[in-house]
C-alpha cells in the first residue's frame, strides 16, 4: 500500500509535468500554426493603438522572443524555486509555487488562485453534500418502488435535472428567489466560512441547489440503477434469507453494494469541481476558479491558464488516486497493484 | 386459511384441512407470478411433509419450481408480485397467512437456506465472519464478541481450518468447498429446525461434492433438523434423502420412500431422470439417457400431462395424456404418482424396459 | 477607446429570454425608492437631454457593477470608455467633460487645471496652471510635478500597455528617455516642464489644436512618485478625487470611501454625493442586467445596454420601457472593403458593394433599430463635432440598378468572388456576413465567409495585411468607437494610412495619401470649427472612395436606475454619467 501510494504520486508529478507540457504548447503551438509572430502575441497584451515599438517593448517584457523551451524552463523553474518580476518601479519576488504573473492584471497567479480556492470548496463540499444525499435517497427509493408514481415522477425530473443547463436554472432560480420573493441572496453573494459560518451558507445556499440539482439528477439515475442491480443480487436474497429487516438489507447490503460505482464516479466529479464549477461560479458571479479560469482562457492570459490548469490537474490526479484507493477500501476484491 | 380440500393432496393422507402431524407440512402450495407475458405458475398444487431429522429430496430438471418452493416456504416471495395460495405448517405455524415480520423472525433462525452458488450468495463486500455474525445476531441479543466466538465455532464445526484466522476473510479468498462450509455454518449458526438446501453442491467439483453432502449428513445427524435438498441431480439425494419429491412444471409427478424412487419407480419422467443420472457403478465415458425436449413454458402449461409433448408412452393411455390432467394418487402406501398409464402397466414397463436398459448400459 | 463589448452568446441569451419572461418580471421592487425620487418620472429617453431625478442630497452606497474587469484602475494603464468615466471619481485630471446630459457633456472644463489649456502661437506649446489648495488622500498637497510624473510614467508601454500613446506620439521627449523607471535622470524638461508647483508646461513634436483633449486623459491625474510601485500601483492608486479605494481586490470588488482631504471648494464640478461607492467584477451579465432591473444594483458599469436576454423584456414590458434610455454613442460598426485585394483595388467594384448590400437587413444583424442602432451612412458618428451626413449611397435594401452599373464599370459585369472575415464567436458579425453574402449575390458578387477567433482576430487574421493579402480577404467587419467625441478622437486611428503596422491593425481598408493629407492639415488647426470641418472631409473621402461599407451608428439600450439621483446620459461617453450620480 505504501509503495503503491509512493508509486502513484510520482506518477501523478509526472503527469502534471505533461499536461503542463501540453498546456503550454497548446498556448503557443497553435497561434504559431496560424503564423503568429512573437510580435503579433504580445499584440494581445497591449492598449488598441500601440506602436511597433511599445509591441516589441511587451514581447520582449513576456519573453515571447525567447525559444520556447526557454519560456517552458522559466515557467517551470519559477513553480520549484520562485521568481522574481519586474513591475517596471521594481522587482518583486513570486516565492515558490510561483505559477507566473498574469500578462493582464499583473498579478501573480498562485495567490490569486489561493485566494478563489475556498469560494470553489464551499461551493463544491455544499453542493456534493446536498446532491449525494438528495441524489442517493432518490434513487434509493425509486429502485425500490420501481414503475410507481414517485419513481415515475423522480426520473422525469431527473431528466431535466440533467438536461437543463446551469446558467438557465441559475439565473432563473435567482430571479425566482433572490429578486422575485427575496429570500436568498444576490448573485455574487459570498462570505468566508471563518468569518460568519450562517451568513456563508446563506448566501451559497441557492448555488449549492441549483448546483446539486444537476449533479443529484444523474447521481439518483445511477443509484437507481445500481440499486436495480444489487437487489436482484444472490447475496441479497441470502440476507433476506438470514431473517434481517428489510431496512438493513435495503441500506447495508443492496445500497453498499450499489454505492461503489458511484465512488469512483463521485471522486472524479468532486475532483473537477474542485477546479473549478464553470458554470455555476460564472452564473451565481461567485469569483472561484473555475471564473478565473473562463476569464484566464477568454483574455488569452498564458500564466493564468497554466495555473488554473495545473490547479485542476492536481485535483483530478489527487481525486484519482483517492478514488482508487478507496475502491480498495470498499471492494475488498480490489488489489492495488 | 380456509379449510380447504384439495383434490391433489388428498393422497397424501393424515390430516388434510385438520391441523398437521408433521413438523413441515406443505398443502397445495400454489406460487404464481402475474407478468407481462401472462401467469407464471411456478409452483402449481405442491403437498409434501417432513419430520425432524428426516431429509426430503425435491428434483426435477431447471425450471419445475424447486427454487420458488423453498422461497416460498422461507417466505421470501411475501411482499412482492408473487401470488400465494395454500398452506405451509411449520411446527404448528401456518407461514402462508402469517404476517410478513412474523416469518422473517423465522427466517435464518426456526428455518435457514444453504444456496447453490456460494461465491454470488455471499455478500462480496463483507468478511465471511462480518456474515456469520450479521446472521446470528439478527436472532441473538448478544455483543459482537460473542457472537464473533460463535461464529469461530461454526466455522470450526463445519471444518475449515485455523477458523479464528478465517473468519475474518472475504468470500473471494475462500475456495469452492470452503465458501460452501463458511455457507452451511451460517445457515446453522442459529441451530435451525428446518434447513433447506437448494443445489448446495451444484457449483463444486464432484470431490467437493461429496465432502459437502458428507458434512451435512453429519450436521443434520447432530443438529437433528429437517433437511430439504433442491436439486436436478438425483444422485445427490440417492444417499442422504429418506423422501423423494419429483417435480415437473410446478407439480409433483412422484412422490414416496428414496428407495421406492430409486428401486420401483412409476413415472415415465422419473424414469429419464434415473437414465440421465451418473452413477459411479457405470462406465463414465458412457452416454446418458437425457430425456428429449425442453422442460414446458410455465405460462402456457400443456394440456393434460404436462409432460405429454416429451412423453413415450402416450399411445398406452387411450388419448388421456393431453386431455385430462392425471391427479396424484398412490400406487403403494407412501408411494404416489401422477400419470395415466395403468399401474400393472407401468411396473411392466419398468421391469421391462427401462431398468434393463439402464443396468445394460 | 474601448467599449466593454457585451460576450453575447446568444444561444444562452435566448434560454433566459424565455426563462425569465416565463417568471413574469421579477419583481422591480424600488428598493432605494426615496421621497424625491418620486418626482421624477420615468420615461423612455428622460436622461437623455435632461438630468433625471436631480439631487444634491448626500449619503448612501452607489452599487456598480459590471461582468468582467477592465483593464485597469492606474490612470496610466486604461483604455476603457467606462473607466475613464468611472476615474473621475476618484482622480482629477487637467481638463474633464463637463457632467451634463447630451451635447453638453462633451464640452472640456478644467479639471485640476484652473482654466483649459493656454497654447502657444504655433500651436506646440501647451500651458496648464493647477488650482491652488489641491491635495491627495494622504494630505499631501498636489503639485505640477505629479502630474507630469503621471504623464511621464505613462509613456512606458512596458509597465502599461494599456492606456493610449497620444504623449508618446506628441510630445517632444529627448531622444536618451526611455522611462521614468529605467532612466529617471534624464531630463524631460524638453516635453514638460514645471516651472513651479501650479504650473505645468507641455512642449508637442508639431502643432496640434486639440491638445485639451489629451489633457482630458486619465494619465494627467497625479500620481505621487514617491507611492508609485509601478504594475502594483493598480493595487490602490493615490486619490486625487472625492474618493478613495478602501478595497481593491482584483477581478472581484472594489470599494471606495470618501476622500477626506478633497476640498470641494477646490473643485466647481463635483457634487461628491454619495458615502461609499461599491463595484462588484465579473458578475454575470444575464444577473446583472435582473439586478439593476430590480432595483438591487444601480448601475450597469459598462454602459453598453443590456444582454439579448434582457433586451426583450425591457422592450416590451411597458414599465421597463419607461426606464430605458436609448442613446447614439460614438461607435460605427462597419465593414472594411480593402482595396489590395483584387478586384476591390478598382473603386467601382468597391462601390458595387455598397449598392448591392442590403442596409435594412444589415441593421437587423445588428439587433435593430434600438438595440443596434441607426443606418450609418458614413463612418464617423453623428455624436462627433463636426458631422455631416453624407449622401453618397441609398440606405434601403440596396440599389441594384446602380451596383451592375458599378460593376460594368469595373469591369466585372458579371459579378466577382472575394473572401469576407468575421468574428466566428459573435453572432451579430456572424448574422452581418450571412446578410451580406446573401445581398451581394443579388448582382453576382459571391463571398466566400471565414469565420476566426475573437483573441486572435486583429493580430493574426483581419488586422495583419500580410494575411488578409495572402487570403484575400477583400472584406471584414468590426466596429470602433471614438476615444473623445471629436474627429480626431474617432478618425485618427483608423483612417490615417500611415498608422498601419505589422499586426493589430484596425484600420485595414483606408489608404490614401489625399486623407493623409487631409489629417495633417486638421492637426495643425488650432480652430475648432475648421478642425471639425476637416475630419467632416475625412469622412466625405472614406465614402467617396468607398473604402467601407458603414452598417450601424451603435445604440445602447441602458436601463436607467431607479435607486439614483442625477442620473444623465453624458454625450461624452454615451453611457450615464458616473462623477455626480447619487443615491436616492
Ligand atoms: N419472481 C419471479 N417472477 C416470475 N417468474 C419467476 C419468478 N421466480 C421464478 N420464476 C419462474 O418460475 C419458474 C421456476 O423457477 P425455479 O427457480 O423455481 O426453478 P428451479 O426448479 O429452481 O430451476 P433450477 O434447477 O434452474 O434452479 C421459472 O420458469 C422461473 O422463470
Ligand atoms: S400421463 Fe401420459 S404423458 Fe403423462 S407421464 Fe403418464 S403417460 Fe406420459
Ligand atoms: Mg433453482
């Protein structure tokens, strides 16, 4: 177990540094393709009438001259050892993990990722809480009573859980809510949980819903299914067999059994939650990563991209990881090898 | 329930509509589940009885009933679709009409079940011990410890080695034969009265086999319970049933004493069985006697003998075979068959056919 | 300078139309709703012409917001029109625009300065003399020299590439300056000098008449050298203003409060109303334009109008009708007709397009006559001083007669086919080459359409003329909006052939040395009225030589506040007006 902990970190470094690789030739790759110059990139990063010269001035100042295995070094000696920036009156220092500066705001990434980490955490711990529990219960009770109205009625809304897109509920929940009855809070509400734990969930509660929704449609789907599955299994007619109530042979063995696919798929949707809910934070204007992400990729802002990259990556890899070895934990079948 | 007569179980004798002598006594148990493509009759008119310490052997090919009878008997099919008609007196309890809560307080401890495939009857996900204990505490007020020490003994008692250690495996680290053990030992963890066994040894290989069947003669022996083994395969219960039911489309087409079975058997279907069955007296590269055709759709059961589409001996009948339903009824004390043919008849045929082409073979 | 052009995505913007008009208006409540704000009554384009609802009670929070960022809140990094709207607030340029509605609100008053700029005879030597009694928010007294260090430091592109390069361009900097950062002493006494702590002097390479604009710019608004820390000076710029940040969180929020060492008797044109000033970054553009329906947010900051969600309810709810005020602003969306593609390098041909295209169904592209705007028929803006309209082209669906006519002549009866670029990711550039292609064919012009991506769109493909020759690419299209409402404000950028660089190019289209010629002329007319007169000329020769096919005069539909005082739509920036809005 512990070598196979070991062995998978090292992979999971390996892999980030490829889809660093990745990230960063894709950002310059493919404007090359289409015949960038060095010049016509830092285009991107200067006011509407800039000279040639004040052009040449920002290529050379985001290092766009230099080869691009050079910029990769840079980029990456600045996440081991940190870096140290120009900010025209000065140089500052960008202390290790240090994801570059943003071509844009000129603000180093890392500690403005850090600083949208905890509004994508309460956002997507809140929502998995909700949507596991609704989601779970759901499909539960709908594979038990399979074919009846409440199954019949659940599934139907699952659909549209599924199908109807974020911004479309959001907004309208919002409208409804927030502005029509008042009883939750503004779009772009938001209060750390340190500072006034009732306040936070308050105003993250309509996103944390609509949120849920989503993802609690598909979870019931699933559980349904699983649990359609599980109860048909030998084991549960043994536990039928054995005398136990059905409360215990419903929860304890057809649920548990039910529930292991949907661990794996739960660790991965956290995982990509975790860097980021698009969406959701752009719809509900809660300034998380995935917002810093949309306006990094929009503005073209090469640091940010990498950073809110990597960030992702990491969470993806580490919540692949835990997936496994929890699989290991709730499928005693399982070897990790 | 109604004091019902049923022509079928007449027969049997002792009792009938009057409460039972028998420690198990199943009267016209019909089991039948409305689906989409129609009734399924599953179990059609079943009597039988059972003392304690005494073993009934049920056979009949895949898809006669055997399986739902015993569900039933345990109560398994309460609840759902399944529609149940009759009666089962389990040492002076009537099961059919009792309430659901009432037979799962039964289940696993008055009566247990040991099932055919031991590896999917397990639940994966918990250690073998975890299921043992799981089961005996349902019925036992006792701590986990405890009921961890009973379940070391069970393990021990149906012979698996180092069980303090095993206890605590999963199913999948077990063998065949061993997961069979861990099954019988939870199955008797409660010292049940009733055990029912459903194909408990088609899954093992042929040595396993008879490990298992010698171990649960010995258990039954000692623990002095009723025993039902389910199963196709008559050579199973040639040793350990004293009883032989053969089932045929939800019906009982034989019944009476094994060595009446084995020894002067009268069915025409009973009789393929014995031709189909492996006997270590007999070569065993030689061919069997499979019986021809597919066992009947339990939707649409043909009219008359159900068995009659696959039946050589219709032409002896007069035209009866797929007209009139042939009733179970005696054709010595204790013996019963449900067919058509003449009694002097089919001991004829008996003699002179079928045993000697059997033993010839 | 730039307008924050709205991401429409349309398909999102059609869900939420019915979402939303399915939940039935979402109940305006007037949350701030005072006692005098029911005097005023609205209706549709009240702040227009006139103040709505004037006050001059103080107190209360002025909730802004918009839903990305702009480029910055430092006076020498930021181009957008909304920011230099917004600046004011909180810095004090030389010069400003007075705060009054329409017309009014372009005239230039002294800002910091005490009076508008002194030229010299020839035109290059430009005087500003500073109001005494002027301090920053650390109590600090403002002097000439912070100005001219504001000025300075905006020179380097490198540190701040955002703002616009008009010192750069104009003043006479010596030759050994590259910035105040990396030679700071070097003399630039050269292009500013201070002869003492009120006045401030600027020496230009060549005349130039409207210098008052450039000291209308946000690089003018002090900034002490001793506080300045270059690209973190963002982090919170030192106010000269009535207010002042208490919170800057980048791409998030900022927060302003009142200034407490700005005099208001050192400044005639503020009335400093509100208490507290809250801008909310990156909110979602759908939510924001139900925010400040409702009432829950005052003002949408970027002053572009609604979202396509919104658009149809506010036109079509009579109640939010009277709220909307549908101004002109100083942008033209047109499409470049570039004449180093073949056969466009004829004028005919050129002509030929403009005949055939339909100008009706190239408005609707546009999203109408509210949301789009008015017919352009020429491409500078009726809004600059010194329009003229132009009568060159029909303006209905085309004239068919007229584009063969221009085809023969050209010597192409049968028509040609040429390549038109658009943005792929804009639906209404989408919708304008879809009409186009569709109405060019009348007369046997075939266009080829290609879309390309938005970030790479100037740089890489419509703006680099190595491309667009290569390609040929004889038609695009994109808009462009004045940096002030005058013709040089508008037309330098684009129609000055000389401009024209490697790459990012906006001016693809206008090469002509007789408009070269033209503009050198107007820049060194110190005359207002002969200078308008000019630009008016610029204009008449981009149309008569078709050089563009001009589509709409942009229209915003803004939706005006129902919590706030004075609110007016300034014809400086064609969006309201953000130094003297209150809180009712
Ligand atoms: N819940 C149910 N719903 C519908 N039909 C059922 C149900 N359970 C069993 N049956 C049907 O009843 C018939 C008898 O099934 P059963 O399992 O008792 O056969 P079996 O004799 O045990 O066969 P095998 O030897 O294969 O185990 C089968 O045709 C089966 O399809
Ligand atoms: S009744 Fe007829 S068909 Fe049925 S077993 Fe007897 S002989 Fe065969
Ligand atoms: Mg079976």
């Amino acid at each position: 177990m512990g070598t196979y902990i070991i062995r998978r970190l090292i992979g999971a470094v390996f892999m980030l540094i490829v889809v660093s690789m990745v990230t960063f030739s894709i950002f310059f790759v493919v404007p090359r393709l289409a015949g960038a110059t060095p010049m016509d990139m830092a285009n991107r990063y200067v006011g509407r009438a800039a000279t040639a010269e004040i052009v040449a001035d920002q290529a050379e100042r985001l290092g766009f001259n230099d080869p691009l295995v050079v910029q990769y070094g840079r980029w990456i000696a600045g996440v081991f050892f940190g870096a140290e920036y120009d900010t025209g009156a000065g140089v500052e220092q960008c202390p290790a993990p240090c994801f570059g500066y943003s071509f844009i705001t000129r603000q180093p990434v890392w500690p403005d990722l850090m600083d949208r980490l905890p509004v994508t955490v309460s956002l997507a711990v809140g929502a998995a809480v909700l949507w596991l529990i609704g989601g779970i219960a759901t499909g539960v009770v709908s594979a038990l009573k399979r074919g009846s109205l409440f199954d019949r009625a659940a599934m139907g809304v699952a659909l549209a859980g599924v199908s109807l897109p974020i911004f479309f509920t959001g907004i309208a929940s919002l409208v409804v809510f927030s502005y029509g009855l008042g009883i939750t809070a503004p779009g772009g509400s938001y209060t750390p949980f340190t500072e006034n734990p009732v306040e936070w969930a308050y105003n993250m509660i309509l996103p944390w819903t609509t949120l849920a929704f989503l993802y609690a449609a598909s979870y019931a789907r699933l559980t349904r299914a699983g649990m359609l599955e599980t109860m048909s299994e030998d084991y549960i007619r043994t536990a039928r067999a054995k005398g136990l109530p059905e409360s215990k042979v419903i929860v304890k063995h057809g649920l548990r059994g039910a529930l292991t696919p949907i661990v794996t798929i739960f660790g991965l949707d956290f995982g990509l939650l975790l860097g980021g809910a698009v969406l959701t934070e752009s719809t509900f204007s809660l300034n998380g990563v995935g917002k810093y992400a949309v306006n990094a990729i929009m503005k073209n802002d090469l640091p940010q991209i990498m950073g809110v990259t990597m960030l992702t990556a990491f969470f993806v890899v580490i919540a692949n990881l835990i997936v496994d070895l929890l699989y290991a934990v709730v499928d005693p079948r399982v070897r990790l090898s | 329930m109604t004091e019902k007569t049923s022509e079928q179980a007449a027969p049997t004798g002792g009792g009938q509509g009057g409460p039972p002598t028998s420690f198990l006594e199943v009267r016209d148990l019909r089991i039948h589940f409305p689906t989409d493509d129609g009734l399924v009759k599953s179990v059609d008119g079943l009597s039988f009885k059972l003392e304690r310490g005494k073993t009934l052997g049920i056979v009949g090919e895949s898809g006669s009933g055997k399986s739902v009878t015993s569900l039933g008997i345990l109560g398994l099919h309460k609840g759902g679709r399944a529609r149940i008609s009759g009666e089962i007196w389990l040492d002076g309890e009537e099961l059919v009409s009792a309430s659901i809560e009432q037979v799962r307080r039964l289940r696993g401890k008055k009566m247990a079940m040991i099932f055919q495939d031991p590896l999917s009857a397990m639940h994966p996900y918990y250690t073998v011990g975890d299921q043992i204990i799981e089961a005996y505490r349902v019925h036992h007020d006792v701590s986990k410890q405890v009921a961890r020490k009973h379940a070391i003994e069970m393990l021990a008692r149906v012979g698996i080695p180092q069980p303090d250690r095993r206890v605590d495996s999963y199913p999948h680290e077990f063998s065949g034969g061993m997961r069979q053990r861990a099954m019988i030992a939870m199955a008797l963890c409660c010292d049940p009265e009733l055990l029912i066994a459903d194909e408990p040894t088609t899954a093992l290989d042929v040595t396993v086999q008879a490990q298992i069947l010698d171990l649960m003669r010995d258990l039954q022996r000692d623990f002095n319970a009723a025993l039902i083994i389910i199963t196709h395969d008559l050579g199973v219960v040639a040793e350990l049933a004293d009883d032989i039911l053969v089932m045929y489309a939800g019906k009982a087409v034989e019944y009476g004493p094994a060595e009446d079975i084995f020894e002067r058997p009268e069915h025409p279907y009973t009789w393929g069985l014995l031709g189909s069955m492996p006997r270590l007296d007999r070569e065993p590269t030689e061919r069997l006697m499979p019986i021809k055709g597919t066992p009947p759709s339990l939707i649409n059961v043909p009219p008359g003998c159900a068995f009659h589409p696959r039946c050589g001996y219709t032409d002896r009948t007069g035209g009866r075979c797929n007209t009139e339903v042939p009733e179970l009824v005696p054709t010595a004390p204790g013996h019963l068959v449900r067919c058509h043919l003449g009694v002097p008849e089919r001991r004829a045929i008996w003699e002179n056919e079928i045993r000697r082409n059997l033993e010839s073979t | 300078m730039k307008k924050k052009s709205a991401l429409a995505v349309t398909a999102v913007g059609a869900a939420l139309a019915l979402g939303l008009s399915a939940c039935g208006g979402g109940g305006a409540s007037q949350s701030q709703g005072g006692g005098e704000s029911a005097a005023a009554k609205h209706t549709m384009n009240a702040a227009l012409e006139n103040v709505f609802n004037p006050s001059d009670k103080k107190g209360g929070t002025l909730k802004m917001a918009i839903s990305e960022d702009w480029d910055s809140i430092d006076p020498g990094d930021t181009y957008y029109a909304l920011s230099w709207n917004l600046i004011r607030i909180y810095g004090r340029p030389l010069v400003t625009y007075n705060p009054a509605p329409g017309a009014k609100g372009r005239e230039l008053v002294p800002d910091l300065a005490e009076s508008l700029g002194t030229p010299s005879d020839d035109g290059k030597t430009w005087t500003y003399k500073l109001r005494e009694g002027v301090k920053f928010e650390d109590g600090t007294p403002i002097t000439s020299k912070d100005v001219k260090y504001a000025v300075l430091r905006s020179l380097d592109k490198k540190t701040f590439p955002n703002g616009p390069t008009y010192f750069n361009d104009w003043l006479d900097l010596p030759k050994d300056f590259k910035s105040v950062y990396e030679t700071p002493d070097v003399n630039t006494d050269q292009a500013i000098e201070t002869p003492d702590d009120r006045t401030i002097v600027f020496h230009l390479k060549k005349p130039f008449g409207g210098f008052d604009n450039f000291a209308a710019l946000p690089s003018t608004i002090p900034v002490p050298k001793d506080k300045d820390t270059g690209t973190k000076y963002r982090e919170h710029p030192i106010a000269s203003g009535p207010y002042m940040f208490e919170t800057v969180q980048t791409g998030k929020q900022y927060t302003l409060v009142r200034n407490p060492h700005w005099d208001p008797a050192t400044d005639p044109i503020r009335k400093a109303l509100p208490d507290r000033y809250e801008i909310y970054l990156g909110v979602n553009a759908d939510d924001l334009d139900n925010r400040v329906i409702s009432g829950d947010l005052h003002v949408d900051l970027a002053g572009t109008g609604v979202q396509p969600a919104a658009l149809g309810r506010v036109l079509s709810d009579p109640q939010l009708k009277e709220r909307v005020d549908n101004p002109t602003g100083a942008r033209t969306w047109y499409i470049p007709i570039v004449p180093d593609v073949k056969p466009l390098d004829n004028v005919e041909c050129r002509k030929a397009i403009i005949y055939a295209a339909d100008r009706v169904s190239l408005q609707q592209a546009y999203g109408g006559e509210f949301a789009g705007g008015e017919i352009a028929t020429g491409l500078m803006p009726p809004s600059i001083d010194g329009w003229k309209r132009i009568d060159l082209y029909p303006t209905g669906t085309g004239d068919l007669e007229k584009a063969k006519e221009a085809l023969a002549k050209c010597g192409q009866p049968n028509g040609f086919e040429t390549t038109m670029a658009y943005r792929s990711d804009r639906p209404k550039e989408k919708a304008t080459a879809e009409s186009l292609q569709q109405s060019l064919a009348r007369v046997g012009i075939k266009l080829n359409l290609k879309g390309y991506p938005t970030s790479d769109y100037f740089t890489l493909y419509f703006g680099k003329p190595s491309f667009v020759k290569e390609n040929g690419i004889g038609l695009g299209t994109h808009g462009w909006g004045a940096d002030w409402n005058d013709g040089f404000g508008f037309m330098s950028q684009i129609t000055d052939s000389r401009t024209i660089r490697e790459s990012g190019n906006y001016n693809i289209s206008i090469k002509s040395p007789e408009i070269d010629k033209l503009i050198d002329q107007a820049n060194e007319e110190t005359d207002k009225a002969k200078r308008d007169e000019l630009w008016a000329q610029v204009d008449y020769k981009v149309m008569e030589e078709a050089f563009v096919l001009p589509i709409v005069w942009s229209k915003s539909v803004l939706v005006r506040p129902t919590g706030a005082t004075n609110v007016f739509v300034t014809g400086a920036f064609d969006m309201y007006d953000y130094l003297n809005m209150g809180v009712a």
